[in-house]
C-alpha cells in the first residue's frame, strides 16, 4: 500500500513526487512513457514570475491571468500561483534550472504576449527540457520509485473514494492493481486529441481526463482550447510566440500584413485560420530582422524551419498555419488539487483549476504545473487520513479489465485504426476547431459516435502480449473518443464566444454564460450544465 | 521509395527478420506513420515530440544513429534499432539503464553554494544540458559495447554538467564516482560526437572532467600500459585501434 501513487512524468507530476518524498510519504510515479519523454520537455519560452516588484508586480500578475481568462477563474487561486511563482523560480534554480541571467547577474526575463511586463523566466529556448530533466536528476537522487511504461487503464473507486489504480505493464503485458491512499492524475492535456492539428506529442491522448470521467469526476470547461497562431504547416511544430514578440510579421500570399501580430492569440489564430479555409497560405516573415538578430534570439525557431519545413528564415518565408496547443479544461479541482472523488488528486494540464479560464498565458502553464505540483504532492501527503487496508477493498476491476482487454484481441479488424484516428482529427478541426456553430458541431458529434459504434471493426492486428503498441494506441484511441464528445457537447452548450471558444452562431460574449461549464457521465451519457465560479 | 526495416519479434520464428516496405514520405517517423497505416499495424517504434527534443525515437539509418523525427529518408535506406542495448521489439529498446548510469555518477544538484551566478556560468552548462537522453551516443560507443560497467558518454557529459556548475558547493562526490569505469576507460574515439543531435561533445567533456579529476589528484590508471607497451600518445585524440578495454 503507497501512500501517494502520481500517474504521469511531467513537470506536474515530478513536482508532485519530490514534495511527498519530502513529506516521507511513500511515494511511486507510474507513466505510460519514460519520464524523460514526456510533453513538457517541449516547452521553449518560458515559466513567468514576478521577480522584483520594483518593476512588475504580483497584483498586475493576478490581473493579466484573469484578464486573459476572461472571467471565469478564481482570483484566489490565481493569487495562490503568482504569489508562490518567486518561490518557484528560486527553487528551480536552486536545483539546478540553469536559467539565463542578465547583466546584473539577476535571473533574465523576456516578454509574452497578453501582458505589458517583462516577466517570463527562460532556459534559453529549451525550458521545458531544462526543468523537466533537473526534475529527473532529483527524483534520481532522492530514490523515488518509478514504474516506467506502464500506463493506467482504470482508478478503482468505491464509495466515492479512491482506493488505487489498475495499470497495464507494456513491456509484458501483464495487467495489475495497486492500492494507494491517494492518487494524483498528472497526465497531461488534451490538445492531442487533435491529431495531425496539434503542437502536441503523440502520447496526449487524454487518458487520465478519459478515465477520470468514466470513474465518476466531473471536467469542467473542455470547450477551451487553445490554437497557437503560429505551427509549421505539415508537421505542426510550434514556432514560439517570440518570433512575433521579436517582430515578426504574419503576410498573405502577396506579401502584405493583415493582422496586427501582438493581437490576442485566439485572435490572431482566428485571422489566420480564415485566411487558409480560403484557400490562400499565410506565412511567417522575419526576414527583415536579419540572420544575426533571428540567430541571437530565436536561434531554436531557426533549426526549427530549416529542419522540419527547410526554409531559411532570414530568406525566406516560412508557411505557418494554426494548430490545437493547450487545453483549459479538466478534471475539477480546488486549489489543492482535490476534485469530487475522495484522496483523487489532478495536477497540471489534465486538472482544470480554475486559473487559466477561457485562454492561458504564454508561460503561465510551466508556473501552474511546478507551483501547484509541488503544493498538490505534500497537500495530499499530509492530508492522508483515511486508514484504508487492502482488505477493505472488495474491488473486482483488475478480473474485469482482464475480460475487456480479451475481449479487445477478439475484435475483428476490418477498419484502420490509425486511419480512424486522422479522421478524428480532422472532424475535430474541420467542425469543433477555432470556429465552430451548432450544425457543425452536430455533425461532429454525429461522426465522432458512429467512430465510436464502429470500436469493434477496429480492433487490433498485433495479438502479442509484450509491448504491444497497437494495443496501446486503442486503448488511447477510445479515451480520445470520449474526450472529443465531451469536448464537443461542452462547445455545443456553451452558446457565447469567449476567449479561445468561438461560436460563429454566437459571436459575442455573454454575461449569462459568466460560469464554469461542468460536464459528468450519466448513465454512459455526458451530462453538462454550468456552475458558479467560485 | 523503398526502405527496409530490420526486426525483431520475440514471438515470432525466425526472431529477427526483414521487412521491406513502399512509402511516399520521405521524413522517417511520417514513414513509420504511414507504414501503420497502409502496410502493417504492428510495427513497434517510440515516437512523441516529433520535434527532436523527448528523444524517444533514436534508431539507426545504414548504421548511423539518427533521429527518426529529424531524418529524411533515401531509396533503400536501412533502418533497425539502436545498438548496445536490448532490443524489445521491432525498434524498441530497454532504456532503463538511464536512471542506473545517473545515480552512478551522482549527476544531480547537492549541496548548493552561494556565489553569485553570471551568464558565463550558465553558458559553461548550456550545451551538456541540453542532452535529451535520445542514447544515441550510448549506440555509437565501442566502449560501452565491450563493456556495460562503462559509464558512458551521456552519464559522463552530465557529470560534467553538474561538475561546472557554480551553484554546487563542490564536485568531490562526482569526480570520486566517475573513476571506476569512466572517465579513464573512453578511449576518446569521438564516436558519440559524431552522433549527437543536439550537439553536444561527450568526448571533449570527458577530457575536461580528466582535467578535473587530475587536479584533484586522480591519475589515469591505464596511462602506464600505454606509454611502455603501446606508445599511445595522448595528443591524437583519434581513434586508438588497440582501445584500453
Ligand atoms: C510545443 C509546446 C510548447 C509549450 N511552451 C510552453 C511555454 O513556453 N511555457 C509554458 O508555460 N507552457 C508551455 N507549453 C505548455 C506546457 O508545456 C504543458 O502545459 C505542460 O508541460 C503540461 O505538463 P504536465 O506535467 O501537466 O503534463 P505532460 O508533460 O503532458 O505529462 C503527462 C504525463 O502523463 C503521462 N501519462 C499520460 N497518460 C497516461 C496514462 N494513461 N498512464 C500513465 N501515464 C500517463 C505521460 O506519459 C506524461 O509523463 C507548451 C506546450 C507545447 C506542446
Ligand atoms: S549526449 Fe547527445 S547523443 Fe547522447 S543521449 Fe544526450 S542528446 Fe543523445
Ligand atoms: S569518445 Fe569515449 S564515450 Fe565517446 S564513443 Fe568513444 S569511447 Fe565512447
Ligand atoms: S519524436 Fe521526440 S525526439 Fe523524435
């Protein structure tokens, strides 16, 4: 019996490990990747902090985050992150972080869009790497216990407590439960649903938000997804926002600008994204800064679109098109990470916790991920009071999990999974991407449920046991399902436009929609409603 | 295009086999994408960043330690597994090693110092610690394919890592742990260089952490052997054909 089990590897859930180690809980990291592979490592610009208040502060901090929620946050919990986000920085650095300095020897800063303060905390442009692998080296030296490639398929709840987990061993196939005190979900967002849409990596599949719904929580708020203007059209990696922060200008196919660049990014994606359903390409040009400035400043975006589009920024221009980056939704929590089920804990992107609202700021995810990551891990170190023993839990979900899973190798397999899941991707862009209406957003739900009816032709090819990735990627294939209908019948109630969901049936905001939406699973069916902020 | 992938399979006879397959992308990793799609669903690779930075995909293309994310492919290209580790299945191979290798080293933050830090500091790490823990180098190493205990190029470069860091009070620990098996059994071939996609030198910050070793006054056990039986000389950093394994 542990006392915290942390699914997922992230930065969040990291974070999350070292502070209960600290608390000398008995503590264990289960993630379907190995750790260093995660998502955070691609984060590149920055973690934002208010590091001296002669200049910045922390009231302008909570400000900005809520501004850019557009109201519907919790200025408390917002207030919680900025004013722990020093603490966080120096932490960081005094772990090893190797964060930029300027000429005073003071931790550098650079600046993000939606906000008028230099505040952004930066690695040179690997920060996420940079964090996420000093992370590592700590788990390392303080003998937490990892269990590498084993990915969680179900929690087992009963009475409204969560009592453990049942994951799948990929490496052998093996399925097996163990019991905890309390669980943390640190299993990242759910942009990845996008597929082929996406900045993404290819294991955000929505796992940990999918699971959670089917164990009962309640997502609050998954209409909100956030399209960064700026992917490299074909592969749809990120070019940071630094490109237009540094000047960069976003021009038609005649070379001529049509959109003020430092506008809002839901905005400018918006503008971009109308531009290419016309059928006419956008294009990033930074060629007026010259090789020097791009190689001082962005040297990064440069390898970027030399390596993935083979264009030479200080030449040329680069194609560039919108793609699904963040997601604002989740698994409800308080500001400790609790959400409706009792000793379940979400951390990080998965966790919906009510600070980023309807749109996130550039940097503030690395701050929410270690910040409350950390507060998370020794909250729910500390707040084990309930003296559950193993004989207490009457649990049958490992024998049924087992039967599913058989059941899975006996599908036929008349339909292409991989096939199915570009399709999803593409239904989810085409109708529930940066513009969307009702119709659209009926079609949608009507595609993604027949995908769904159809599970049993899709099947798997691979019938081995060991490391079987097939299997592995219909499993994520079903929560990829689920979340996209839950994304979608939040889009479709949610009838305003509010930050980076757009409804062009409801163009403008709507005070009577001044609410978090709040989605759960009835009777198999998802039920949505709205709730107070609070 | 034609590429051939070798692999390997556990459950099936013959365990290690060939398979050639037609593909109309010419980055890798779409291929790997494509050939799931269109040829055979269960070819087993790791994937995630698509952008060169989680490291998951490293294999190797006609011999070479490549990123599959990063790479273009040619007619005929050759792609199988990285070496010098077991494979699991297809292109899959046992990584776990990486955790074992750090611990080893001690390569992590301990007790903190309080000099101030300057951008020249932070440059002084920079490159080491952009290391993605891709294994390529560990592909590449003859060293580490004769002998396991070896420390290994990506261990020894984030020794050295934490060894310059100025926030660390001292680097005793690390340089003490690096003498067995390490910093003294590279033969200094340059073969991880070579194959860094992030650039990074193992080799030459093998050397640096020689250079600190010596002045904590560690010496180079094997340096005996070499000046009276093989004549090595220490200025060619170039492969040394007799090694000193
Ligand atoms: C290209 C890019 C650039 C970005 N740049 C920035 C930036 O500059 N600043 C900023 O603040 N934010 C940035 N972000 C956002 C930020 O990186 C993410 O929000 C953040 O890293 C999420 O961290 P996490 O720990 O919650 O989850 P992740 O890092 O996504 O980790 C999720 C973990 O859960 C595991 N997992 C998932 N499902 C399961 C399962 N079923 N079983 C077991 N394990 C599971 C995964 O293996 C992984 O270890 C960027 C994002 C992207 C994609
Ligand atoms: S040193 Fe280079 S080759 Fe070796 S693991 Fe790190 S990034 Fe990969
Ligand atoms: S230089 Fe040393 S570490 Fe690098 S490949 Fe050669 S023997 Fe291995
Ligand atoms: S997929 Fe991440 S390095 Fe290639």
């Amino acid at each position: 019996m542990y006392d915290v089990i942390i699914i997922g590897s992230g930065a969040a859930g990291l974070s999350a490990a070292l502070s209960a180690k600290e608390k000398n809980s008995k503590t264990l990291v289960i993630s379907k990747t190995q750790p260093t592979h995660s998502q955070t490592v691609q984060a590149q610009g920055g973690i934002n902090a208010v590091l001296y208040e002669d200049k910045d502060s922390i009231e302008q901090h909570v400000a900005d985050t809520y501004n850019a929620s557009k109201e519907i946050s919790s200025k408390d919990n917002i207030n919680f992150m900025c004013s722990n986000a020093k603490d966080t920085i120096n932490w960081l650095d005094e772990i090893g972080v190797p964060f930029n300095r300027d000429k005073e020897n003071k931790i550098s800063q650079r600046k993000f869009g939606g906000t008028k303060k230099i505040r952004t905390c930066y690695s040179s442009d690997y920060t996420g790497l940079k964090i996420l692998h000093t992370l590592f080296d700590q788990c390392i030296k303080n003998k937490i216990e990892f269990l590498n490639e084993h990915v969680l398929l179900d929690l087992i709840v009963e009475d409204k407590i969560c009592k453990g987990v049942v994951i799948l061993d990929i490496l052998s196939g093996e399925i097996k439960e163990i019991y905890s005190k309390s669980i943390i979900l640190a299993t990242g967002g759910y942009a990845g649903i996008y597929q082929n849409f996406t900045t993404n990596s290819y294991s955000n599949t929505a796992d940990g938000i999918a699971i959670a719904l089917r164990a009962g929580a309640k997502l609050s708020n998954m209409e909100f997804v956030q399209f960064h203007p700026t992917a490299l059209v074909n592969s749809n990696i990120l070019i940071s926002e630094s490109a237009r922060g540094e000047g960069g200008y976003l021009v038609d196919k005649d070379g001529n600008r049509f959109i003020d660049e430092l506008k809002a990014r839901d905005e400018v994606a918006r503008a971009i994204y109308t531009r290419i359903t016309n059928k006419e390409s956008v294009y990033l040009d930074l060629r007026h800064l010259g090789l020097e400035k791009i190689n001082d400043l962005m040297p990064q975006e440069r390898r970027l679109a030399l390596e993935f589009s083979n264009v030479k920024l200080e030449e040329e221009l680069l194609p560039i098109n919108p793609a699904a980056h963040y997601t604002m939704g989740g698994i409800k929590t308080n500001i400790n990470g609790q959400t409706n089920i009792k000793n379940l804990y979400a951390s990080g992107e998965c966790a919906q916790a009510n600070i980023h609202g309807a749109n996130r700021l550039g940097g503030n995810s690395l701050l929410e991920i270690v910040t409350l990551g950390k507060h998370i891990g020794s909250y729910a170190s500390e707040n084990i009071d309930n003296e559950i023993s193993v004989q207490d839990i009457n649990s049958n979900k490992l024998e049924l999990i087992k039967e599913e899973i058989e059941n899975i190798f006996e599908y036929k397999n008349e339909i292409n999974l991989y096939k199915c899941k570009d399709e999803v991707g593409q239904i989810l862009f085409d109708k529930a991407g940066l513009f969307k209406d009702k119709n659209s957003l009926n079609e949608a739900l009507k595609q993604i449920n027949e995908i769904k009816n159809s599970l049993d032709e899709i099947g798997v090819v691979d019938k081995q046991k060991e490391y079987n990735k097939n299997l592995l990627e219909f499993l994520e294939f079903r929560n990829i399902l689920d979340i996209a209908l839950v994304v979608i019948e939040s889009a479709l109630n949610r009838e305003e436009s509010r930050g980076s969901h757009y409804r062009v049936d409801y163009p403008n905001i709507d005070v009577s929609y001044l609410k978090n939406s709040k989605a759960v699973l009835e009777e198999n069916k998802v039920s949505c409603s709205f709730e107070d902020v609070v | 295009m034609k590429i051939n992938i070798k692999r390997f399979n556990q459950a099936n006879e013959p365990q290690k086999f060939n398979n050639e397959f037609e593909v109309s992308n010419t980055n890798l990793l779409q291929a790997f994408n494509e050939i799931k799609k269109e040829h055979d669903e269960t070819l087993t690779y790791r994937c995630g960043c698509k952008s060169g930075v989680c490291g998951s995909c490293a294999v190797r293309v006609n011999g070479v330690e490549r990123l599959a994310c990063k790479t273009n492919i040619n007619e005929n290209d050759v792609i199988e597994p990285i070496k010098n580790s077991k494979v699991i299945k297809d292109l899959v191979v046992d990584v776990s090693h990486e955790t074992l290798l750090i611990e080893k080293t001690n390569s992590f933050m301990q007790d903190n110092s309080d000099e101030e830090i300057e951008q020249k500091d932070i440059n002084k790490i920079d490159r080491q610690s952009n290391c993605i823990l891709c294994n390529s180098c560990y592909s590449s190493c003859p060293v580490y394919e004769a002998n396991k205990s070896f420390l290994g190029p990506f261990a020894l470069s984030r020794a050295l890592r934490y060894s310059n860091d100025k926030k660390m009070a001292n680097n005793d620990l690390i340089i003490e742990s690096i003498q067995s098996n390490g910093i003294w059994d590279c033969t200094l071939c340059g073969a991880c260089t070579m194959v860094c996609p992030q650039g990074i030198d193992p080799k030459m910050d093998i050397l640096q952490l020689q250079g600190l070793a010596s002045q904590k006054g560690y010496t180079n056990p094997y340096q005996a052997t070499f000046d009276s039986n093989m004549g090595f000389d220490m200025s060619d950093m170039g492969f040394d054909p007799n090694g000193s394994f």
